[in-house]
C-alpha cells in the first residue's frame, strides 16, 4: 500500500518542463478563451424567459428565480471584469474566486435551459483547481511583477517544479474519467449505442438536415449514409472505443498527444456535422500546450520588444491603473458591444472556432512528434559516433 | 517576512494534498451522480447515450419572425438564430407561449420576451409588429443538400402581434 501511495506521490511530484512559465500564459490564454465563450451568449436574453425544462436543479433554488435586467447585466459586466483582471494578473487568487463564482452562477442560470456539459471544465473545474493548486499567477503577471519590485525572488519561467503542473495533471485525471463515463453511458443501463445500429446514422442524416435549414452545410456523405445505416454499428463501436481509450491519457507523453490529436479531429468533425460544439472543453486541452516554448522565440522579436518598453517605463504600479481603467470599460461596454470584438463580429463561433484549432493543434502535435523523432535520431548518431571513436581508440 | 525553503516545501506539500482531496471529491461525486444532471454542477457527460432517432421526415419545418421596423423597413430572422445555437432549445418555448390561442399573463410575459431577444439581436429596439410564421420544405436524403433552402414548398402564418410596450 505504502509504495503505491508512494508512486501516486511520484507521479504527482514529477517536474513539468516549463510549469511555472506555460502556467502562467496559459492563465492568460483561459481568461481571453473564457471571455470568448462569454461573448457568445447575452446573459441579458434570459429576462422574462418562460420556466425552462431544468427549472427544478437544486442548484437553481440558490438563485433569484425571476432574475432582474440588472441581475443578468451585473453578472456579465462583473465576470468579464474579473476575467480581464485575471488575464493581467492582478489579485490573482481573489480574481480566479470572482471567475469560478461568478461563471458558476452564469452557467447555472443557463443550465434551465439545458446542461452543457463540456462547459463545466472551464466554468467551475479548471479555476476551482487553480484556485486550490495556486502557481498560475506566478509568472506572466502584474502580481508576480510588483512582487519582484518589492524585493522578492521572480519565479523564472521555465521553472519546472511539480507546483505549477498541479491542475494539469488533475484535469488529466478528470478528462481520463470523463471521457470513458461518456463511452460507459452508451454502452450500459438505457444507453442505445450497442443496442440499435442506426443511431449514430440517423443522428447525422437529421442534424443535416437541421444544419441546412440553420443556413449552414450538408452533410456530403448524407447520401451514402441513407444508402448504408447498417454501417452505424461500427461507426459507434468506433466512437465508445475512442472514449473508452482516454484511460490512457495517463499513460505518457505518447499516448496523450495521439489522443489529442485525435480528439481535435473528433471535435471539429462533430461541429461540422453533428452540430456538437464542446467548445468549453479547449480551455481543458490548452492546458497541455507548451505555452513557454511558443513565447521564447517570440520574446526577443523586435516588435514585441518595443509594445514591452513603454511598458517597462510606466512600471507595475501605473500598468496596474492602466488596465483596471482598461477592464473598466470593456466590462462598462460589453453589453453595447464590445462583446463582438471576442467573436470579431460573429466570425468564430461556437463551430468554426474547431476549424481553427483543430489543423492548428494537429500541426503543432504532428511537429512536436517530428522533433521528437529528430532528436532520437541525434541521439543514435551520437551513440553510434561515440561506439566508433571508442573502437578506434581501442 | 520570506519563507525559509523548509516553510516552502511544507507549504507545497500541504498545497498538493488539497488539491488530491479536492480532486478526489470532484472524482467520487462524478461517479456518485452517474448519467445524471440533477446535481449540476457535478456532472458526468451522458452525452447522446440513451438516444433513439428516426429517420427524418419526409418534410421539415423552421419559425421565421417578421419585423416591422419603425423606418419602415422589415426584417426576416430565423427564430433558432436569435441565441447562441446550444442555447436555441430556450426560444421554442418562448414562440409557443407567446402564440398561445388564450389570451394570459404568460403570453403577454412570453411575447414581451420575443421582443426582448429580437431587440438583442437587431441592436434596436425600433420596432412595431412582430409576424410568426413557419416555412416548410420536403426532404430528400437521397440528395446533397437534402433541402433546397430556397424552394419552401409552403409558409404557414402562425401568428402576428404588436409589439408589447
């Protein structure tokens, strides 16, 4: 028992490349995704809406229920305020408890209507495990630069300790048992994904038809899928198999970038046609991105440097002023349309944000295979070289 | 006052073990509540699990609104596009209540709302009457698109209102 405790404690407390320094950005990167995901919906559009069908969530009695214009409004323009603090790194701990409030409190609202799913990872388990394992306003913020001024030592960023990888390996952990439970689901008890063969086909052939009507495109395969529904079985196998084999995101560094490769091919396929967006689950895969690695080319770069020296003039504490005035009024004119510029004017949505990420993220994954590969073969020349020379001395 | 490393390593120590028991809870309340969204915001992803579709109907249907802008002019919107996709379950119950047959509370409460989201969407407010109304199209599965969009085979009035002050 004492050595599995022991090896549990290993994994745990095995270095991160980078944590602290991808951490930090990777705040950064969730608040302006989150403020994205915001601008999607105006929370204003639910005063006076009829009772919605999960009226009775226990969660909802905790709420005003007729929640007034000024309700609705407060909660939008206090979490975008939040978000845009939490982006600079300012109070970033009672920042990230406003987000995971706040943002609670928004998605529940929403939830009447519907439970979104894939939202709760960046709505209440990412800043909830962030707010417990603390680190992500170490680097790359406003607090971590006053802190520096006022004598105490910076946390460099490419500091590896297990400190700053807390929240990626335990949201590693919970996309290793969500994921299998959505396979789990259809597979047992009233799940129907073994039980008929055309549910994944009819799915498709209906959400076509939705999609056009929504002024968006077919399903070009709609045809063959009518000519074969019998093939759904194996279509659904394939889909239960695929959620099922996210155990494995525990398994190493391999096996996690296939998965994700994968699950970004899947993601954007279900956008394009299933009309699924799972859009909230990017915060959860940005957590995997070397953040770090992609700023250090960048941080040298000329242009860069000059948007960082007027900066570096006006010091912390003016920067500090300067973006609270600045989140002020972006969160003052959110509603009057600020909003739009997160969606820039409507053209990332909920659908074609995966159009983006995914042969963005494919790239990035399929290049990182290829170093890796170029490294290990680096690594056998020398082996073979060094084999050599010790031939020759001998 | 600085933290001597020992403090440190302590500190990280006592950090790891509430992150372990805060994510075990999260864990075993996930496998506690099952297929079910009662518990919101603990929830596993009983996504599409228990789902038995038919094959689509011969014919389908969408709610247009018409309306009357106060310059004049009129606007066509497709009533699942007023919110966010995901969230576009909420507007059909809005449409039903606000034409309703019997004059009620709820239906005025429910058209007052239409206008709400209609204004949300037009960025004005200036706006008089309000035109339901359904388009219908056949469809063909066998076709790519298995609807052509611009060819409705018929449009329903369903309902029309002023827009309530």
């Amino acid at each position: 028992m004492s050595t599995l405790l022991a090896r549990f404690d290993e994994w745990w407390t095995r270095p991160w490349p980078n944590a602290a320094g991808r951490f930090g950005l990777y705040r950064i990167v969730f608040a302006l995704s989150y403020l994205w995901h915001v601008s999607e919906f105006d929370l204003r559009a639910l005063f006076g809406a009829p009772p919605g069908p999960e009226y009775s969530l226990p969660f909802l009695q905790l709420l005003p229920t007729s929640p007034s214009m000024w309700f609705l409004q407060g909660v939008d323009v206090l979490l975008v305020l939040s978000l845009l603090l939490l982006a600079a790194g300012i109070r970033v701990p009672v920042s990230t408890a406003l987000v995971l409030v706040l943002g609670l409190i928004r998605e529940a609202l929403l939830s009447e209507y519907g439970v979104e799913n894939g939202n709760l990872m960046p709505v209440v388990f990412i800043p909830l495990l962030a707010f417990v394992g603390s680190g992500w306003g170490h680097s790359y913020s406003l607090d971590a630069w006053r802190a520096q001024r006022r004598g105490e030592t910076p946390v460099s960023s490419t500091n590896d300790s297990w400190r700053y990888a807390l929240a990626m390996r335990s949201v590693l952990i919970l996309l290793a048992v969500l994921f299998p439970m959505a396979g789990l689901f259809k597979v047992t008890g009233d799940g129907t994904w073994l039980r008929y063969d055309d549910v994944l086909p009819m799915l498709l052939l209906r959400r076509s038809v939705d999609s056009v009507v929504m002024g968006w495109w077919a399903n070009p395969l709609g045809p063959w899928l009518w000519a074969h529904a019998s093939i759904g079985y194996w279509m659904q196998i394939g889909v239960v198999a695929f959620e099922l084999s996210f155990v494995l995101l525990l398994a190493g560094a391999a096996a996690r970038r296939i998965l994700f490769a994968a699950v970004l091919v899947f993601h954007a396929v279900s956008a394009l046609w299933v009309m699924v967006s799972f859009g909230g689950m990017l915060a959860a895969y940005a957590l995997f991105v070397d953040w770090e690695s992609l700023w250090q080319p960048v941080r040298g770069r000329a242009l860069v440097d000059m948007l960082r020296r007027p900066l570096l003039a006006l010091g912390p504490d003016r920067c500090l002023a300067m973006v609270c005035i600045v989140a002020v009024v972006v969160a003052g004119t959110w509603h009057a349309g600020t909003r739009h510029a997160f969606t820039l004017g409507g053209l990332i949505n909920w659908r074609t944000i995966w159009f983006v990420v995914a042969p963005v993220g494919l790239g990035g994954i399929l290049l990182s295979f290829w170093r890796d590969l170029e490294r290990h073969r680096f690594a056998a020349r020398e082996s073979r070289r060094a084999a050599i020379a010790d031939r020759v001395q001998l | 006052m600085s933290l001597t490393e020992r403090d440190a390593t302590e500190l990280s120590r006592t950090t790891l073990r509430v992150a372990q028991l805060v994510l075990g809870l999260i864990v075993a309340g996930l496998l506690f509540v099952g297929r079910s969204e009662h518990y919101f915001p603990l929830t596993g992803w009983p996504l599409y699990e228990s789902i038995r579709i038919a094959r689509p109907d011969a014919s389908v249907n969408a709610t247009y609104l018409r309306v009357a802008l106060g310059d004049g002019g009129v606007r066509e919107l497709l009533a699942q596009k007023l919110v966010e996709y995901s969230r576009a379950g909420m507007i059909q119950g809005t449409i039903d209540a606000a034409t309703a047959r019997n004059d009620s509370p709820a239906r005025s409460a429910a058209r007052k709302h239409l206008a709400l989201l209609i204004s949300l969407k037009l960025g004005t407010s200036d706006f008089d009457s309000i035109s339901v109304f359904q388009r219908v199209w056949t469809v063909d599965l066998a076709r790519v698109p298995p609807v052509n969009i611009a060819r409705p085979v018929m449009s329903l009035p369903v309902d029309r209102f002023a827009v309530p002050k």
